[in-house]
C-alpha cells in the first residue's frame, strides 16, 4: 500500500482537485469519495483506499 497526501485546491461541484503535497500533481476525485466536511484548503490523506482529513 502505498500512503499519499493532498490539498483541497478547489471543489468544483460534485468534484474536487487534490494537489499531491509531494509532486504538486493535481487531480480530479469526486466528492462522493471524500469526508462529508471537506472544505477547500484541507489536509487529505490518502490510506487504505479511503480519503480521511488530517
């Protein structure tokens, strides 16, 4: 397993782009996927296929 970690760039809809804090590439992930009080400029972790708010 392999452990990532993201900002919340922006929501944009149902959808939000994560910025790897490591590389600085930006992706595209569905909110449905996401804790339901993520808010843009939040700390994600990545881990065991599940996003969770640091």
């Amino acid at each position: 397993m392999f452990d990532k970690v993201y900002t919340v760039r922006q929501i944009d809809g149902d959808y939000a782009h994560l910025v790897d804090k490591e590389s600085g590439e930006e992706i595209l992930v569905a909110m449905a996927l996401l804790p339901m009080e993520t808010d843009e400029g939040d700390t994600l972790e990545y881990k065991n296929f599940q996003y969770s708010i640091l």
